[in-house]
C-alpha cells in the first residue's frame, strides 16, 4: 500500500484500539462502494460482515485485520460464509494485515478448507485470491483511508457510518 | 492362488547351472553354511525385481555391493527362470544379463504364457503388476523392517511407528503424510512469510529517510494550519487563489497597481510561489505606509525635544539677563565703568609721574650729598657754588626724612591708583561675562524657536500665536496622524502576514509533494515488474504449499481410512502367529496399534495391557513378534487373493527350539494360504518341518559347495 496510507492506518490503529478492525470495515465498505458496488450492507455486531453486489454478483465478505499476519476463523463466521455460497453468494475471507507491504487479500472461501479457530497465514489464503476484486478496491480503500482515517480517528464507527449512509448504494443492516 | 513351480538358475551368485523345484506349498532348501542356500533364494528375489535389489538405497543391508553374477561364470548369461502357477495358468518369467553388463544395461524380462505369448520388458513388467505378484516395495518393507526388529530394541516412538506402519504397508502414506502436510507446505509457507517480512524490512530501511523527510514536512504544514486530510495535489491552487483573491482587495485598498499571477493548474505554481515570495516586499514598498509612519514617528519626537529644550534656553536666558542687568544697576553701564576706568588710569599715571620725579630729585640730592662728601667745602654747594651753612648735614637730612617719606607718600598714591584701576578692570571683564552670557543664551533661544517654528506646520504662527502652544498643538495633530498610521500599518502587517504564511504554505506544499513523491517512488513497488515477477513467484510458492497441504489431507485420510482395515487384519491373524511361535505361556499377546494425534496417524506394538511391546522384549521375542507380523500380513493379503509367497532364511536365528516348534507351526498355518520357500541349516528345525507339517512339502538338500560345479542339489525329498 501506499506508504501516506500505511501511515495513517498505523496512527488509526494506535488510536482506535479494539475499534481499529470494525473502522478498517467501514472503510472497506466506503471502498466498494466508491469501486462500484450496486449495493452493500455492512453489519457490525451478527453475521457476515459485509454483503454486496459488485458487477451483479452477490458477494459476502468476513473482514478480518491482522498485525500478526494470520487470521482464524469461528465457527459461525465459517457457517455463515458456507450458508452465502449456498445460497449462491461468493464468499471470501478479506484480509488485511498492517505492515507496510500489506494489500487486501480477498480469498474465496470453500467450504470444509478452512477449520474454525486454526490459524491461517495470509500466504497460505494467497492461493485462493480473487486478484480482480482486490485490484478494484486497492485504489478506492487508499482514498477512503487518506480522506476518512482522520475523521474515524476522532469520531470512530458513527463518523464513518454517514459517511457509508450518504452513499445511495448503501444499505442498512 | 499364486504357486510356485520352479526355478531355473544359471551363472547367478554361487549357482552355475541347475534348477530346484518350488510346487509344494512348504519348499525347505537344506543345506550346511556356503552351500548355497542364500543363492537360492536369492534367485527368486532377482528374477522378480532385478536391479532394484541392487540399488543400494533399497535398505537392504545383506544387498549392498551385492554381487549377482557367478565369479567362475564361463561368460554367457545370467539367467533366472521363474514358473509359476497364477490366474488359472502357468507363466515362466525369465530374467537375463549380459555377463560383464554394465550396471546400466537393462536386464531381458520376458514372460512365456501358457497360451504361447511372449511378454518381454515392459510388457512383461505390466503382466506381472496386472497379476499383482510380489511388488518390491512390499519384499523390500518386508526384509527391512525384520532387519530393524532384530537390531534395534525400537526405544523410539518414531521409530517404532515408522517401522510398524512399514509392516502394515502404510509407511508410504505415512511419509507422504509427513513430508506433505508436516514440513514441507508449513516450512514454504513460514519461509515465505520471512522472506516478505525481510523485504519489507529492506523497503522500510530505504524509505527511511524520505518517510522520515515526508512526515517532517506534514508537521511543519499542521503548524502552519494545514491538517494532514487537506494535503492533496489541488491544495496549492486552492491555497493560492485564496491569497490572490486577499492580494487583488488590498491592492484595491491601497490603490496599487500590481499584476498578480495566474492560478489554474500546478503548471502556475512555480510563478506563483515566486509571487507570493516577493508580495509581501512589494506592498510594503508601493504602500509608504511605513515610511509615513516613521516619518511622522520622527517629526514628533523631533519637535517633542525642541518643546522640551525651549524652557530650559528660555530660563538661562532670563538668568542670564537678569545677572547683567543687576550688575549694570549696581556698578553702572559700560560706558560709565569704562570713563572711571580711564580716570583711573590717568590718575594711576599721575601718581606714577610724581614718583618718578621724586626718585629723580632723591637722585640729585644723594649725588650732590656724594660729592660735598668728597668735597673740601662741605657748605659750598657744587651746583650752584653757594655756601650754606651746614649744606651737607642739611642735605642728609633732607634725603634721609623729608625726601623719603614723600616718596612713601607717592608710592602708596600710585598703589592705591592702581588697585583702582584694577578693581575697574575687573569690574568691566565682569559685565562684559554677563553680556556674553546673555547674548548667547539670546542667541540660543532663538536658534531653539527657529528650530522649533520649522516644525510648526504653516499657519499655525500666523496672527502672532505662541510658539510652544502651537508647537504643542502640532503634537498633538501629528500624534493623532501617527495613531492612524499604525493602525493602517497593523492592518497591513496583519495581512502580510497572512500571505506570508500562504507563500510558506505553499513552499512547503511544494517540498511536501517532492518528498511524497520521493517516498512513493521508492516504497511503491507495486506497480514495478520486479514486484510483479515476485508476487507471481510468491503466489505459486503458496499454491505449491496450498497443494501439498490438500495432498497432504489425503494422503492422511487415505493413510486413516487404510490403517483402519489394515490394523483389523493384520491383528486378526498377529496373536495366533504370535502364540504359535512364542508359545501360549510367553504372554505374546500383542497387537498393532493405530493412534490418531493432532500430528498425523502413529503406530506401535502393545501387549494386551496397552504397554509398549517392543522395547522390553528379548532377541527372541522380537524375532517371534516380526515372523507373526509377517505371517498375519501374508496371511491377510493371501485371503484377499493377493498373490504372495513366504520366503524365510534362517528364521530360526536366535529361536531355542521350543520357539522353532513354534515357528513350524506358524509356517504350517501360514502355508494354508499361500507358498513358503524356507532357507535353514539340517538340524531340528528342518526335520521338524518335514516330519509334523500338515501341508506338501518339499526338502531339497544342497551338496557340498564346488567351485567349479557351482551350487547343486544333492537330493530331494518329498512329502
């Protein structure tokens, strides 16, 4: 990523705390949105974390940051993902980790692959990137970051969720 | 049912030319040490697999640098045939070498079918697989793991595991499993996680200096109000029209003429910032606020210091006046000082006159009196020649009284004359000090109000006014004048100050994006084919890990699903095997184990208590325990109409004889189900086999070695 945005994610986790992970989800929602998205719904508290339509596939995100670069899963996010795709839903694992060389890693979630509470390397999700989807968000995330990480900052979640309800493709959980 | 029929030798290890029969189901090759024993069955086992067995990495520790052809070989061939029964026919599977082949030269395989086919190499090996016969892996495990059994007491876990899932057939999937899920796909992917984390490093350690250089700047903007969200490539523009917009209204205000810039794109920029540089001067310059002010500064404290010397010149003046006026009331203006001082004079020259005729007469009377003294005549005058009486004595006393007391007289006249004199003298430097003084002080004052009238503004004299409470009232007008010229200069400076902080904005905002530029251009690799060429290689290293993770699921599924068939097989037959060799008393009850860990799949031998087996055993035991486990594997593989065939060299090593018994037992069970071929020395064990074994048997007894005849059998037996 680029470096201002490295460096305003570093200053967005250092004050943001626990927080840090749902406002790196609300700025990747504002990213889709801003990458075209016909429609997005962002939850914070139940259920998969991010839903939407991008060039008219329906697609289910579980967000996830990490400082040590591996993620685990729960069961009900795991359950939740493979419930999307039967559904038809694509389902991925977005990750995002906090060095400096770090880029969204959108890995399509298969089901029975990944074990709930294992931990996952970000290497080890690469096999199962969707470069298209993640090509699409670096720019609008790094723009979401440089304009909204300082308001985040200040006003957390509620800042950053006008912002999202501003947007007319935005729909609320 | 596979069953063997013969075997034809010729030219291999000890053996020159000659054949054996195998079409019992107990085969005994009987024979003294060096007889040829081994050879035999050894023949089987080349016929079979060939170069494998030569291959030192088979594990075979009794087949390195093994030696297949006869030394006395009178050149020609080796050759093995191998007749068989299996799938209902007959089959004679022939293997030849070139005397002197080299160990690269490949082997003639063929096969001769009953229904007159031929089958020779590749076709030959595909027959053979097709017909399941004896795969080496499987004879190799075989002999190996016996190998370990008997040489090692196994005190390690791993050990034991390896070599019991290598009885049981599973350690291929056991080292796939390993090498697959265990180290390979975790050290990829932990090495990939180094090798991005170093590059990070070494990216971050380059954009030290530039981050460092950006950040410097970011504060430095935030100092001059700018917060860090703002920054973008437009905020210069947006910065500069909002100071030429401040610049166009207070050049309106001043009435300046000054061209300003253009502020469109960044390609205005460098003119602009020139502009913003040189505003600030300019104003000053064209506006003469300043100087107004400084002037006015300066008139005023000018004229405030003549006011304030004007009094102080005024009363040295009136002093001074006063002093000479006192002086000329008391002692009389200049004119009359100066008269007495003339009669002063005069009467001093007067005094001075008298006295000198005195001392003349005084002269004449001691010269007269000096020269009546020398004179006889003393009364006779020598002036006048007229004789007085006395004239001498008369004139000494003249000179002596009368003469000197009236020349006192004079002197003190003339004395007094001058102190007179003097006095006036003094008298008239005096006033003539006091009329300097008053005409300079005169003089300076009116050098003051000169001074001072010139800074009076016209007019403010006409009509006779007072000079102080006109140059009072100037004062106060050019204090009122300095007042609004320092508001107008304050007003100015504060909005020069305010566009010198734009032209700093905007020289910052310059090296801001020079410095972000930098930094991106050093740390944003991605879009460089470098970074490329390394994601791609990163991403099939982690595909590779990826896939090697999957197979190495499977690989332990597939290990699972197997060791769980396996295991009930194998433990199906391994007790009896074990108490038949051993003996019901020894307590042999043993079975394999199959143990599911986080790891993978482990494997062991435990007694019926759920103790290790292994590793408390003796020689004998552990001979019994790995015979039993080959017998039940046989067994098992028999059942399931594998082909198989029992081949044994000394199996009673280490064995007393009441475990012999027993191992004849197991050979007799064993070979209900398929063919046993049985290397050993005469004694017991063999008369043992061929007298209390159920099954057709076979002893053939080798004759003593010949080296010139090679191997040979001495006599056959059957039963």
């Amino acid at each position: 990523m680029k470096l201002e945005v490295h460096q305003r994610l570093s200053e967005l986790s250092a004050a943001a705390g626990k927080e840090y992970g749902k406002l790196v989800q609300k700025l990747l929602a504002i990213a889709l949105l801003d990458a075209g998205a016909e429609s997005l719904t962002d939850r914070s508290t139940q259920g998969i974390d991010l839903e939407a339509t991008i060039k008219g596939k329906r697609r289910a995100i579980e967000v996830k940051t990490t400082e040590s670069g591996a993620v685990s899963l729960g069961k009900k996010d795991l359950d939740g993902l493979a419930a999307r795709e039967k559904e038809g839903a694509r389902a991925y694992v977005a990750v995002l980790g906090n060095r400096f060389l770090d880029e969204w890693t959108f890995a399509r979630f298969h089901a029975g692959e990944l074990q709930p509470s294992q931990s996952y390397s970000v290497t080890q999700l690469r096999p199962y990137r969707d470069r298209e989807l993640e090509r699409s968000v670096v720019k609008p995330f790094a723009d979401a970051v440089l304009k909204h990480a300082d308001a985040a900052a200040r006003g957390g979640q509620s800042a950053l969720d006008e912002v999202l309800a501003a947007h007319p493709a935005y729909r609320r959980a | 049912m596979m069953r063997p029929l013969r075997l034809e030798i010729r030219n291999f290890r000890g053996w020159r030319e000659g054949s054996v029969a195998l079409d019992r189901q107990v085969t005994l090759v009987v024979g003294e040490n060096r007889r040829g024993k081994s050879s035999t069955l050894n023949a089987i086992e080349w016929c079979l697999f060939g170069r494998e067995v030569e291959k030192k990495a088979s594990g075979i520790a009794e087949r390195a640098d093994w030696e297949v052809e006869r030394r006395e070989s009178d050149g020609g061939f080796v050759e093995v045939a191998f007749s068989l029964e299996v799938g209902g026919g007959t089959a004679k599977i022939t293997r030849r070498r070139k005397t002197g082949a080299g160990a690269r030269e490949e082997d003639d395989l063929a096969v001769e079918l009953t229904d007159g086919r031929r089958l020779v190499q590749a076709e030959a090996l595909a027959w053979m697989r097709e017909q399941k016969l004896p795969d080496w892996e499987t004879w190799r495990r075989a002999c190996c793991q016996h190998q370990e059994i008997l040489r090692s007491r196994l005190t390690v876990a791993d050990d034991r595991s390896l070599i019991v899932s290598s009885l049981l057939g599973l350690d291929e999937y056991d080292r796939l499993h390993r090498i697959l899920k265990d180290q390979q796909p975790g050290k990829l992917i932990g090495e990939l996680d180094r090798v991005l984390a170093d590059l990070e490093n070494v990216v971050l350690y380059r954009l030290r200096a530039p981050s460092e250089e950006l950040f410097e700047s970011e504060r430095r903007l935030e100092a001059l109000g700018i917060e860090r969200a703002r920054l973008s490539p437009a905020l210069p523009i947006e910065i500069g029209r909002g100071a030429i917009e401040r610049a166009r209204a207070l050049a309106e205000r001043l009435g300046l003429a000054a061209a300003l810039p253009a502020c469109e794109s960044e390609a205005d920029e460098p003119e602009l910032r020139k502009w913003a540089d040189g505003w600030a001067a300019l104003v000053r310059k064209e506006s003469k606020t300043g100087e107004r002010l400084a002037s006015a500064t300066k008139r005023r404290a000018k004229l405030a210091a003549e006011i304030e010397q004007l009094e102080p010149s005024e009363e040295r003046w009136r002093k001074a006046k006063e002093r000479l006026d006192a002086e000329q009331r008391e002692k009389g203006d200049e004119a009359t000082q100066k008269t007495l001082l003339s009669e002063a004079e005069k009467k001093v020259s007067e005094a001075e006159a008298g006295l000198r005729a005195e001392n003349r007469t005084l002269a004449l009377l001691r010269e007269t009196l000096e020269v009546l003294r020398g004179s006889p005549d003393k009364d006779q005058c020598p002036v006048c020649d007229t004789r007085v009486s006395g004239l001498a004595g008369r004139l000494e006393a003249t000179v002596r009284k009368g003469t000197g007391e009236h020349l006192a007289a004079l002197s003190s006249e003339r004395d007094r004359a001058r102190e007179r004199r003097d006095a006036l003298e003094k008298t008239i430097r005096g006033g003539e000090k006091l009329v300097a003084e008053e005409k300079e002080a005169r003089k300076s004052i009116e050098g003051r109000r000169g001074s001072l009238a010139a800074l009076v503004s016209p007019g403010r004299l006409d009509g006779g006014a007072d000079l102080l409470a006109a140059a009072r009232a100037e004062d106060e007008a050019l204090a009122t004048e300095i007042g609004g010229l320092q508001t107008a200069v304050s007003s100015l400076d504060a909005e020069i100050e305010e566009h010198r902080k734009d032209a700093e904005r905007l020289r910052e905002m310059a090296k801001w994006r020079a410095a972000a530029k930098r930094a991106q251009q050093r740390g944003d690799l991605t879009g460089s084919p470098e970074w490329k060429t390394f994601q791609e290689a990163v991403d099939a290293a982690a595909a590779l890990a990826a896939d090697l993770d999957v197979l190495g699921t499977m690989a332990r599924e597939a290990q699972e699903k197997c060791s769980e068939s396996r295991e009930v097989e194998v433990n199906r037959a391994l007790g009896g095997y074990c108490a038949l060799i051993a003996g019901e008393e020894a307590g042999l009850d043993v079975r394999v184990k199959v143990k599911r860990t986080p790891k993978g799949l482990t494997y062991d031998i435990e007694d019926a208590g759920g103790g290790r087996a292994l590793s408390i055993l003796n020689q004998a035991s552990l001979n019994a325990i790995s015979l039993a486990l080959l017998f039940a594997q046989a067994e098992e593989r028999a059942k399931a109409g594998v082909p198989t065939i029992v081949v044994l060299d000394d199996p009673d090593q280490s064995l007393d004889e009441e475990h012999q018994a027993g191992l004849a037992r197991a050979i007799e069970r064993v070979a209900k189900s398929c063919p046993v071929i049985v290397g050993t020395t005469p004694g017991r064990f063999a008369e043992r086999l061929m007298s209390h074994v159920s099954v057709p048997r076979r002893a053939v007894r080798l004759a003593p070695r010949d080296v010139k005849i090679g191997v040979r059998v001495e006599s056959q037996e059957e039963r």
